[in-house]
C-alpha cells in the first residue's frame, strides 16, 4: 500500500485519492477533526500539496462531503422503471443498507450541518432537499397532489427518517425490514396528516 502512495499520480488521480483518503477517515472521526496534516501524511505528500488542491481546510472538508454525499444519493437513487410503491420500498432498502455499510459517513454527513463552514452546510442541505423531491415524486405518483403543505411535511419526515437512521441503521439490534417498514410507515403517516389521500394500499393506513 505504502509503494502505490508513492508512485507519481496525475494531478486529477492525486486529487481523487486525497478526497477518498478524507471520506475514509470519516469512518473514525467526525469531519471537524480530519485535518490537512492527517491526510497529507496518509498520503505520504506534503502538507502544502494539498493546500494547492483545496485551498483551505474547509475546502478539503468541502470536497469531502460532497463525495460522500454524491455516494449516499447514488447508493438510494430511485429506480424509475418501479412502480411509485415498489420504487419508494426499494429506495429506502437501499438507503438502509448503505447507513449499515457506511454508518460513520452517513453519521458524519447527519451531523456536519452544524460545521462553521456554509458551504458544507449547504451540501447537506442539498442532499436533504434532493431527498425531499425524491418523496415528493413517489407520494404524488400515488395520487397525493403537490402542496406547500405536502412539501413541509415531508421535509420533516427527511429529518425524521435521518434521526431514525442514525439510531437504527446503526444498531445491529434493529433489524433493516423494520427500519424499512417504519420508514414507509412514517412517511405515509406524515402525508396522511395533511389531509391528503394516498392510494398506496395497505401501507396508506398504517
């Protein structure tokens, strides 16, 4: 491993490596403490080489989470050739599974919207927005019309559904098709409290 850091990298690969250098050490610290120092030093490069890629401190972090956060929304893209149930189970199965492989990443991601930087926080907040349009897709698909109201309230299921995955996906002891199931339940309950009517079957009751 320590020969492959060594051998001269073009400077997008040497870039590449750097970013996926931070996002793995995401998985043993949070974002505020990976520093230039730690990753030059992985790298085996100097400090001042991957100021020449980032700038800055906070443009590493930058570049890291929104490698991270590139990986999490293509882990749970929606599938469009499922139908708007199936897709909706499917996705959140997926994203279950991706928080039980990359639990610390999706934790750091979670609880990087409080960095000092703004624009990491807006990064964050693109992927919650994204993950509010996905909802919103697959509930109106169902029959549910597009609302500022039905808006507001699955942008607090995305937040909801991020604290519940935080707490169950990574906990062993809660088993994925229950946290899927909860997920799908408490998403459909959130739509149904704003008086709308889902034609979801079975699943629209819970």
């Amino acid at each position: 491993m320590a020969t492959s850091r060594r051998t001269r990298l073009r400077p997008e690969e040497r870039r590449d490596q750097l970013v996926a250098l931070g996002v793995a050490t995401l998985a043993n610290r949070p974002l505020s403490e990976v520093t230039v120092e730690e990753i030059a030093a992985e790298a085996e490069v100097s400090t001042g080489l991957v100021y020449y890629y980032f700038g800055s401190k906070n443009g590493l972090h930058h570049e890291i989470v929104l490698r991270a956060r590139d990986s999490m929304l293509h882990a749970s893209e929606p599938r469009p050739e499922l139908p708007p149930l199936d897709r909706l189970h499917n996705t959140l199965e997926r994203l279950v599974n991706y928080v039980r492989e990359h639990g610390p990443t999706f934790y750091s991601l979670v609880r990087g919207a409080a960095s000092g930087d703004e624009e990491v926080r807006e990064l964050i907040e693109s992927a919650r927005r994204e993950q509010t349009e996905r909802a919103v897709a697959a509930v109106t698909e169902m029959g549910v019309e597009d609302t500022p109201m039905l808006r507001m309230a699955l942008r607090s299921w995305v937040a909801l559904a991020e604290q519940a995955l935080v707490d169950g996906g990574l906990n062993a002891d809660v088993p994925g098709p229950e946290l899927v199931a909860y997920l799908e339940s408490s998403m459909f309950g959130v739509v149904s409290a704003t008086g709308a009517q889902l034609d979801a079957g079975p699943l629209a009751k819970a």
